[in-house]
C-alpha cells in the first residue's frame, strides 16, 4: 500500500515542481556553446594561391578550366596561426565566384610538396616562408653591376636543394662582363645556366624551361630579375629599378611575392616573382644537407669517417686530404672553401646555442 494518496489531483499538486520552464544562465560570449568540432567543409574549391595583399589572398579557382577565375579570399579564423603562402593550394568556401566585392574564405591548405624558406641570418631560427609547392628555383645574377657573388649563389643552391627544388641559373648583363670566371665556380655541380645581354634575352630558351613547371625566381636586387620577368610575362608590369653607382646596390622594386602565368604555343608554366634579397639565411637548414649542394665533392665526401664535419680541423677528412694531394683543381679548391665556410657558420651557431 502506498503513502502516495492515488488521487486524480496528485499531478496537480506537484505541479510547481515541474522542469518544464527551467531557466538557464546563457553564454555570455555565444548564443551556442562553442565546440572544438570544426565542419568537413565537404564543399569546398581548391585553388591557387597568386599573391597575398594586407591579410586578402589572390586564389585561382578552377584552374586550366573553362570555369577557371580569379577570387579575393581571407583567412578562416582557425588558420591563424597557419602561414598561408603564394602557390599554396587553399581550400575555399563561401562566395567564390570571383564577383566584384565578394570575399570567399580559405579553410585549409592542401598538404604541400615542397617549402622554400630563409632566415634573416644564419643564428636566426624564425624562418621566413617564400612560397610552397614549387619545383624549380631560378637564380637571377648579374654580371656586372652589381658584381656576382658566388657564395650568395651557393646559399640559393643550398636552400633549393634543402627544399626539394631544381636549382636553374641566368646570368644577366653579360654584355658589360665576361661570366665565365664566375660560372666555373660551378663547375661539376647539376646546375643548367643560361647567359643573358641587352639585346640578347634568351626568352624562348628560358620559357621552355618553365612550362610544366612551378619557377620561384630570387636574386640579389639590382639584376635584372623584374626586367627578365617582364620579357617572359609581358602582362607582369613589375616595377623595375637601378643600381646605386656609389654604393652598388640595387634598389628594390617587387615588393610581394607573386605567381604569373607564363604562355606560349609549346605550353603553360607559372612564374613566382620574389623580392630582391641581399643576403639569405640558412639557420632553418639541416647542416646535414649543405654538402648535397656540392655535387663534386659529396661524391669525396663518401670515403670520410662517420659524423665528420668537414671543417679544416676535422681528423681523416677525405676532402681535406684530398685538397692535400692536390686531387682537386682550382675550382674545386674554391668550391671546398664555399663549403666550409658555411659549415663554420653552424658549427659556430651551436656553441653558442644556451647550454653549451
């Protein structure tokens, strides 16, 4: 027998205690409490990414398509801490019909096949991302003014072959220099080169080179690089600029990094200009990788005892003992300096890392 009396006007009794019309507090910085489940954003366009302007990303969609155009996008709020470069692959959301004043949205960036970095400085560890997903690196030089520097070059070949890319070479201006002394400090190394003059600009030969392919440019300011990427692109209209007669250097004219489709009746291929450097850190890079530059010499380097560094002082080093039996040629002499000197650079780097 119950307590409860079985009386029809039970439920009214307690009808006060129902939790029907529980109120409570609301989230103070929501009307939704936030969750750390992000959407699939099955929907989304891959595309291009051509230049980055203020926080906006220049993004081709559909890409070699009659659909293909040309979007303005900013960056999902999740990415912020994601560094989106020019030739990413991005994935975009919202309006992406590339309609004047519309904005789409990147929300992810497609696994990258390659990453082409350089520090400030050779102790700086903050890396400064230049572009993504290219395959090729063609290194702008001049002649002559403002003179060539071998060991800049050699810091290109470093950072391209760090990253996976093909190392190409264009020497500008020789028609105020002979190149040749400058070129066979290269000697032995995989490295295509091209010559350039005033009035003999080898376009054709150097764009058949690029179709098919993803070609970041770089150089030393004052080379010619803008003016080489204008001949190759002439819709670019990069800014191109002098070199200073007092003090030798080049003044800077491309600000931003920039993909630019290249075109011709053999084929397609993209153009990233860069912003002219003076000087290309390499604290990012794996001491282990420089030797990869020196094609010649890794060959020697082959027969060297396990962990050597290569450096003068190194014990049984087959480069140094090689040097000493006059095995290499003067190149290759000149060549073993370049090395050395930038694994001097990070042996110097980690003692004066803390704790040491």
């Amino acid at each position: 027998m119950s307590w409860l009396d079985d009386s029809d006007d039970l439920d009214d009794e307690y009808e006060e205690y129902d939790e029907s019309d529980i109120r409570t507090r609301p989230n103070p910085k929501a009307n939704r409490p936030r969750t750390k489940r992000r959407p699939a954003h099955d929907d989304a366009q891959i595309g291009r990414v051509l230049g980055v302007d203020r926080g906006r990303y220049t993004v081709m969609i559909g890409e070699d398509t009659a659909e293909e155009r040309t979007i303005t996008a900013a960056r999902a709020r999740e990415l912020r801490r994601t560094p989106i470069v020019t030739g990413d692959r991005a994935r975009v959301v919202g309006d992406t019909s590339g309609d004047e004043g519309t904005l789409g949205r990147i929300v992810g960036i497609v696994d990258r096949t390659s990453l082409l970095r350089r520090s400030a400085d050779d102790t700086d560890q903050v890396e400064r991302v230049i572009v993504a997903n290219a395959d090729q690196m063609l290194v702008v030089v001049a002649a002559a003014d403002p003179e060539p520097r071998e060991r800049l070059v050699d810091r290109y070949l470093v950072a391209a072959l760090d990253a996976g890319i093909r190392p190409l070479l264009v020497v500008t201006k020789t028609d105020l220099a002979d190149p040749s002394a400058f070129l066979s400090h290269f000697d032995g190394l995989d490295l295509r080169v091209f010559t350039s003059a005033r009035d003999e600009m080898p376009v054709d030969e150097i764009g058949e080179a690029l179709i098919g392919h993803s070609t970041v440019f770089v150089g030393h300011s004052g080379v010619g690089k803008s003016t080489l990427v204008n001949a190759l692109v002439p819709s670019a209209l990069r800014a191109t600029g002098h070199v200073n007669q007092v003090t030798g250097r080049g003044r800077h004219t491309s600000s931003s990094t920039v993909s630019l489709r290249y075109e011709s009746a053999a084929g397609r291929g993209w153009v990233i200009d860069t912003p002219g450097v003076r000087s290309f850190g390499l604290g990012h890079v794996d001491p282990a990788n420089i030797l990869a530059a020196f094609t010649e010499l890794a060959a020697i380097a082959e027969q060297c005892p396990r962990g050597c560094t290569h450096l003068p002082d190194a014990p049984d080093c087959a480069l140094i003992e090689a040097a000493e039996r006059g095995e290499l040629s003067e190149t290759g002499m000149a060549r073993l300096d370049s090395l050395q000197r930038l694994l001097q650079t990070f042996a110097d780097k980690a003692e004066q890392a803390p704790g040491r």
